[in-house]
C-alpha cells in the first residue's frame, strides 16, 4: 500500500500536461541512412574526381572527418564499390559494373549488328569487351557457327596484357600505375619495355593480337571501338582456335575486324578526323 500511495503522490505532484523533463527524442533511422548514402556517394564521386587518393588528400575534398571517411571506405571496399592498395584508394569493379548499365545499353545496341555480321561472315565467335580496373571486362558475344568454337561468358574478366582486347585497351587508353605483368603461356608479354613496343605496333597498325598468350592454342585479333569525343570505350575481338586461325590469318581478317569496329564506333556517334 505505502508503495502504491507514494506512486498516487507522485502523480499528484505531477498532474497531466505538467512538464516532466525533456522526452527523448526517436532516432530518425532513415534520416540518418539517407546521410550515410549521401556521403558514400561524396566519396565515390570524389574519387572519381581524385583518380586514386589517400585518407587525408579525400578527407580534404569531401569535408568528412578521417576517422567517418575511413569507415566509409572500408564498407565501399568490402561491396567492391572502392578498391585500397598500401592505403591508397580507387574506385572499384562494382562502381564501374553499376556506372556502365547506362552507357552499356548504347554501346551493346551500337556493336551488336556488328558483332553479329562479323561471327556470320567468318563462322568464328566475336567478343565485346570493357576496361574494368587493370582488367577487360567482357560485355557480349556473338557465336560463331564452327563446330568447334570459342566460348566466353559475358561477365568475365581478363588481363589486359595477355589478351588482344587488353592490348588495343592499353595502347589507346594508357597503362594503368601498378598492372602486373603476370605470365600466363611461354608467350605472354612480362617485360614492361617488350609490352610498350607491342602497344606501338598496335596504335600504328589499328588493331592487336592475343598470339596464344593467354591460353595455349587461342588465337584473337581486337580493335578498338571509339565513342563520340573519339576516346576508345571498348575493344571487338574475333577468337578462334590456333589450329585454325593461323598468325598469317588473323592478319588477314585484322581489316574486317577493325571494319566492324569503326561501323560500331560510326553508330555511337564517333566522327572520324579528316
């Protein structure tokens, strides 16, 4: 009873719509997820920006703190979206995937009547691919209609230097600071200089060829594909097996290859120089 009466007291002293204190106020969860999101996308815009940056030079452009910029990256990693080596960070395959779904959609109407007649015409299979990182990413394939053929998912990854789409990517776009020039066949290209001199050759003569470096007994000719400021935004590459598609053929069938290229280039909106 004493309890119950110290209670009534309580309330006494204490009528309805009197001021007990200030209430607690509920966490707007989504108002601070809505934030986060806004910083991260800051982050990635800023990196974009930056190319590649330290915690302090990003803690500069975004405003964030090092010890909140630092959380937010490691969450950006963890999903792909940023990429950290020895502290320095850059965007990341998962942003480019996700940036790319866009101008994706353009580019594979663009190529794909290309692609479509080149594999017809040759019977052999055509790949699109992508530069993802110090990777090519492949976006499509047309099939060819040998018996035995070359099959390449779209979605997988391949490195730049032991691969023709690499190649034409690397000599018309730069070589990215840090690639790794890791053999893959007796054939593959591990020497930055014997690397540079190939990309020479590729930028005068228009297009490049994967001479079994990448896997033994596959043999590929790429060209680039130009957007319309006339920047190399993919590679088109014809793929067979070595068996068939000798050194002396693949540089014969390296004008059409380059043809299809610049029809796809022509439909993106690319304006040759005169």
């Amino acid at each position: 009873m004493s309890r119950s009466k110290t209670i009534f007291c309580s309330l006494k002293n204490h009528p309805v719509g009197a001021s007990m204190g200030p209430m607690p106020r509920p966490r707007r969860k989504g108002a601070e997820e809505v934030k986060t999101l806004e910083r991260g996308l800051s982050v990635l815009q800023a990196l974009a920006e930056l190319k590649e940056a330290g915690l302090s030079p990003l803690a500069e452009r975004t405003g964030l703190t090092k010890s909140t910029l630092y959380r937010l990256l490691q969450t950006l990693v963890r999903h792909g979206f940023v990429e950290e080596e020895r502290g320095v960070y850059r965007v990341g395959p998962k942003a480019f995937v996700v940036g790319q779904v866009y101008p994706r959609q353009n580019l594979l109407l663009a190529v794909r009547p290309e692609m479509e007649a080149l594999a017809a015409e040759t019977g052999e299979s055509v790949n699109l691919a992508v530069p993802a990182g110090r990777e090519a990413l492949y976006l499509d394939q047309a099939e060819g209609a040998r018996l035995v053929r070359l099959f390449t998912a779209p979605g997988s990854r391949a490195p730049l230097h032991a691969t023709g789409v690499g190649k034409v990517l690397l000599a018309f776009r730069g070589i990215p600071e840090g690639l790794s020039l890791v053999p893959y066949t007796p054939f593959t290209l591990t020497r930055l200089e014997d690397l540079k001199r190939e990309l020479e050759t590729v930028r005068r003569k228009g297009y490049a060829l994967d001479n079994e470096e990448r896997e033994l007994g596959v043999r590929c000719v790429a060209a680039p594909v130009f957007g319309p400021g006339g920047e190399v935004v993919a590679a088109l590459s014809l793929s067979a097996p070595a068996s068939r598609l000798s050194l002396e053929e693949a540089h014969r069938l390296a004008p059409r290859v380059v043809e299809a290229a610049r029809k796809a280039s022509l439909r993106l909106g690319f304006v040759p120089a005169l």
